[in-house]
C-alpha cells in the first residue's frame, strides 16, 4: 500500500487552469474525497495521478516514487470509472480475469483471485452472466472487482456512484466504504455529491475553480468552513449569509437588523479582518424560531415566505428584508406570518469580506 503525494500540481487547458498549484498528501490506506462543483478541477487532479494527463507542473509521488514520468500501466493504480466500462463479450469471471491474463498471471492463480474477489464482493453467483444480463449496482460491482482483483496500491475512483438510482446509491455508500476498510487500500474518489463525501472519506479535498479550498475531515469542514466557500457548498440547506458591516460600538449592521457582538470578539475582528466589510453566515439548523419575541436581545424579526415540508422535519423560508433565510423546524411546529428569529453566537460564522476568508 501507499501514500500519495501532490507538490504545487498544476494542469492547463489552454488559458483555463484546471488545477492550480495542488498540494496535498493522502496518507497509506486513508479514503480521501476530491469534493467540488462541475470545473473545479477534481477529475482532472485524478486524472493526473493515473497518468492520463500530463501535469504542466508539479510532482506526483505514489509510495515514495515519482511517477510523472511513468505510464498508467506502471504506476500501480486502479481506476474505476463513472462509466463501468465493462468488456460486453465477456462473462463476469473474464471481465475480471482479464488484468490478470494481460501481466500474463498463471491460469490457476487467476482462477484463485477471481473467486476470492467474487466472494468478497457477494457475486459469486454472477461468474457466468454477462453485462447486459447484470443490474447496475452489480456492473458497479464488478467494474470494483477488476479494480481490487489487480491488488495495486492505490484506487482511484471518478464518480463511480452516479449511474445508480437513489436507493442503490445509499446501499453502496456503505459497501464501499466498508469493502476500503477491509482490504486497506489507499482510495481517492471524485464526487460533486457532499452526501457522499460526508459519510464515506477519512478526510476530503475541497476544490473550486482548480484551487484547494480545505482539506480536512468531514467534521471540520462542517463545523469549520475555511472560507465563505465552503461554508456555502458543504451543508444542505446551504448557510444563510449577510453582507454586513462592523460598528465601533460592536454590532454586525446588516441593514435590516442589527447583530450585537461579545467585546473581546468585536475587538479581536476589529485587528483581524481587513476591513470593517464582514459576512455573517449561519446555518438553518443552527436558526432558532420563536412565534413570539422574546426578552433576549439580538433578536430578529422575519416574515414567512413558504414551508418546506420533509417528513421528519421543516424548512422555514422566511424573509428579512431583501434576504430570504432557511431555518429548519421540528414537523410540528406552528407557523405564522409574523415570527422572530436567533442566531446563536457559538454557532455563527464570520468571514473576511475582502478576502473570503473565516475570522472565526
């Protein structure tokens, strides 16, 4: 097994920079997610370490051995696709057996992997049928067990999830992330799905627009958004936020409300922050509601908008002023047209206008 290593990564397409300046380190046997949008540049950065691109600069080490300079088939990765990929002539025990008959494997050991591959992937029953005859979790499943059947040293996975349906999505989440566990295979998987990212990696790689935004465990992204991005894209609903500006007398003025501030906070975003230009940012789980005001100060008027109904909970749109803030709710909760609304001091956000960057 192995660690994988990115020194200032950078890739190109003309004059997009798909990658940009990407360094990080995966460690030996960790489940690492590359999580970003449509163009931040996640696929790419795979694609880069299978050697299928070629990187403009920067240094790629799998083990402790450089590789920019390798071909695919040398550096001892496994790739799976979103596309499985799979060999539609061929019966499933061919389609795995097939990377062992190509490094020229006895016939006898072949047989031996193939079968410990099908048990453990739960396919044994599958051997003799053929792609068309399979469902799309089992293609998933077999598209797997070529990967795992070369026993290389790292998995790379681009999307591997998003052909299934909901349900089978759910279901494999958890095969994949427990079959990794098992064999102990060093894993890189792309996904635009936060879901996925949250439940399945050690820790994931947020990307936007080619630059590494926070790579960290899931809880720290969560709970510690580096920038105004991350706080944004991990998190459904997404964080509510509000341009608003630092007064001397220690409150956030967002216009329509004023939000007031502990001293020694005021004062310390007074000496870090760029300018007196902030964004608030809290989440709709973090949104506490009232049907009527309470003594507390800091508390904010909010007008309902529309409900959200999802069985074991409700999402409030409710508008202050221009903005229209998520809050969630129990199911029973009684709404009315009038309501009153808190933001918690531990559980806010505080960025850096200018720079985007969190404060605190």
């Amino acid at each position: 097994m192995a660690r994988v290593v990115l020194k200032n990564l950078t890739k190109r397409f003309g004059e997009v920079v798909a990658v940009d300046k990407l360094s990080l380190e995966v460690r030996d046997k960790e489940f690492v997610v590359f999580l970003g949008p449509s163009g931040s540049g996640k696929t790419t950065a795979l694609r880069c370490i299978a050697g299928l691109e070629i990187p403009d600069e920067g240094e790629i080490y799998i083990g402790d051995e450089f590789v920019n300079d390798l071909e695919p088939k040398d550096r001892d990765v496994a790739m799976v696709f979103q596309s499985y990929a799979l060999y539609p002539h061929m019966t499933v025990f061919q389609n795995l057996a097939f990377p062992l008959e190509c490094a020229k494997v006895p016939k006898a050991e072949i047989k031996g992997r193939v079968q410990r591959v099908a048990g453990l992937l739960k396919m044994e029953e599958l051997l003799e049928r053929k792609p068309r005859q399979l469902s799309g979790g089992q293609q998933q499943r077999v598209a797997l067990g070529r990967a795992i059947i070369r026993e290389p040293q790292v998995f790379l996975m681009d999307e591997p999830l998003s052909n299934l349906d909901a349900k089978l999505r759910v279901y494999m989440r958890a095969e994949l992330k427990n079959l990794q566990k098992e064999i102990g295979v060093t894993t890189i998987y792309v996904t635009h799905d936060q879901i996925e990212a949250m439940t399945m990696a050690d820790r994931i790689a947020i990307l936007n627009e080619g630059l590494l935004q926070q790579f960290d465990s899931p809880d720290g992204v969560y709970s510690k958004p580096s920038n105004v991005f991350v706080a944004g894209f991990v998190g459904s609903p997404p964080t509510n936020f509000f341009d608003c500006t630092l007064t001397e007398e220690g409150f956030l003025d967002a216009g329509e409300f004023k939000y007031p501030l502990p001293k020694d906070l005021a004062e310390a975003l007074a000496r870090t922050s760029t300018s007196n230009e902030l964004i608030l940012g809290v989440r709709p789980q973090h949104v506490k509601v009232y049907k009527q005001r309470k003594a507390e100060i800091g508390l904010i008027k909010a007008y309902l908008y529309t409900t959200e109904p999802l069985g074991e909970m409700m999402i409030l749109d409710l508008k202050v002023g221009d903005n229209l803030v998520k809050a969630i709710v129990n199911p029973d909760f009684e709404v009315a047209e009038e309501l009153w609304i808190e933001f918690p001091i531990d559980k806010v956000y505080l960025f850096d206008k200018k720079t985007g960057k969190s404060l605190v």
